[in-house]
C-alpha cells in the first residue's frame, strides 16, 4: 500500500515546485509516484465551478464559505476512487493540496482558528461522510505572507493565464489562513504535519525518510 502525502501552503508558496522536486527525488530513490492537484481544473466540474466563483463569474456564490467548501471536497469527492487506486499501484500519491486547504482557507475566511466551528465540519463531511482517504503526512511549506504574494504576482506577470483571483488578492485572507496553517500542522490535525521552510533548500531525503522507515 502507497503513502499519500499531501503538499500544503499558501497561495504561491511553491508547492507545485516542491512537488516537482519531490517526485524527482523519489523516481531517485527508484520509487513509483502519481500525482493530483486539488482544484482538478480542466478535470472536475465542480473545479471548474470554484475557478468561475474565484473570478467572480458567478454572482454572489463566492461570498458563501460553506457554498465554496462544498465545492471543493466534492471535486476531492469525485476523485476517491483515484486516489484509493493509486495506493494501491504506487508507493507514494502526492496531493497538492488536499481537505486541509478547506480547513485552513475557510476557517480564515470566517476569522475561525482550528479549534474552530469549520475545521470540525470539514472533518465530518469530507472523511466521515464522503470516506475520502485519510493522508500518511502533509508537508506544509511554509513562506512568509509576503514571500508567497511576491511569488503568485511574478508568475502572473510571466503567464497571462494565472492572473491572482479572489483569495489570492486578499492579503489579510493570506496571513490569517498562514496561522490557521501553523495552528492545524501544531495540533496535527488529521495526520502527521512536517513543517518545510519555503526559503531554504529543501532536503529531500530527510523529508521522505520518515515515510519509508520499516
Ligand atoms: N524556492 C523558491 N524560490 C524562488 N521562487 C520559487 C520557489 N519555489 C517556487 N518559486 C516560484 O514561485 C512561483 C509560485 O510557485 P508555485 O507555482 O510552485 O507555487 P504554488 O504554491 O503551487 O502556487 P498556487 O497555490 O498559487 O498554485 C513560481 O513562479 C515559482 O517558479
Ligand atoms: C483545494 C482548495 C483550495 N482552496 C483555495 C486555495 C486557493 O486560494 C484557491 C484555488 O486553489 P489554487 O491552488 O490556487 O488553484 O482555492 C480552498 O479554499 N479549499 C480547497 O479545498
């Protein structure tokens, strides 16, 4: 049975390099991976639902936190089976971003912490109802607010395609969703939390050696 690691953090940290740097050092290491990203635009209607609310093309849908979330864990929904296989077939399925995203950018959007009234929620309808798999280890990378706002607004002048939507924009979402981050990776919330400092080299072996141990 594979491990599912699930790469979290804010919009912009680096977690799309970080997975790439990831399944590099694995294929090293002589390991099979497979790979997902949640929101599965191009893939999900209920994604492609998120990305229309996240520009503001569908009325007032956005300002509703549980409305959104309700969208995002059933594009996750829709992918169970995916992910249950790939288990099954690869030692290890690397999500970036996964039920945590929920739990830290909605509890921010509702000014919650996550001891909060939403973590609880997303909880029993994404694991307890809806039996999505539990991970093996989230990594959060962590950056600085402002690291990770420099880093979203220098790919959205390089790719025309990435232009910063809603959350994105919203730099005070930003730093209250980081420290909900901080508070779920504290309490360990769901499964085990590695922490991973988004501005210095990242050591592939040490972050991976934990997963394999016999
Ligand atoms: N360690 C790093 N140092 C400097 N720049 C980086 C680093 N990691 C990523 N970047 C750059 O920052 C930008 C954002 O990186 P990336 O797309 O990996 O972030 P992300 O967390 O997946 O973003 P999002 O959640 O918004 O999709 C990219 O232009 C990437 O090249
Ligand atoms: C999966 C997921 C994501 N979000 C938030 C995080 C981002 O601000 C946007 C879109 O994600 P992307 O990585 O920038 O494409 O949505 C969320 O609130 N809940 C989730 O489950």
């Amino acid at each position: 049975m594979g491990k599912l690691v699930v790469i979290e953090g804010l919009d912009g940290a680096g977690k799309r390099t970080l997975a790439n740097g990831l399944t590099e050092a694995l294929h090293a290491q002589g390991r099979t991976v497979t790979s997902l990203a949640f929101p599965r635009y191009g893939v999900s209607v209920h994604a492609d639902l998120v990305r229309d609310a996240l520009y503001g093309n569908i009325g007032d849908l956005s300002d509703s936190v549980y409305g959104m979330a309700v969208l995002y864990a059933l594009d996750r929904r829709g992918a169970a089976d995916e992910i249950r296989e790939g288990l099954e077939r690869h030692d290890v399925v690397l999500l970036d971003r996964y039920v945590a995203s929920s739990a830290a950018y909605s509890a921010a959007r509702l000014h919650q912490d996550e001891h909060g009234e939403f973590v609880r929620w997303v909880r029993e309808l994404e694991i307890d109802r809806f039996g999505l798999p539990v991970p093996d280890l989230h990594l959060l990378l962590r950056v600085p607010v402002e690291v990770a706002a420099e880093r979203a607004a220098r790919r959205e002048q390089a790719d025309d395609s990435r232009a910063r939507d809603l959350y994105e924009s919203d730099g005070s979402l930003q730093a209250r969703c980081g420290a909900v981050y901080d508070g779920l990776a504290n309490i360990g919330w769901l499964a085990p939390w590695h922490v991973v400092d988004g501005r210095s080299n990242v050591n592939f072996s040490s972050l991976l050696a934990p997963l394999f141990t016999p």
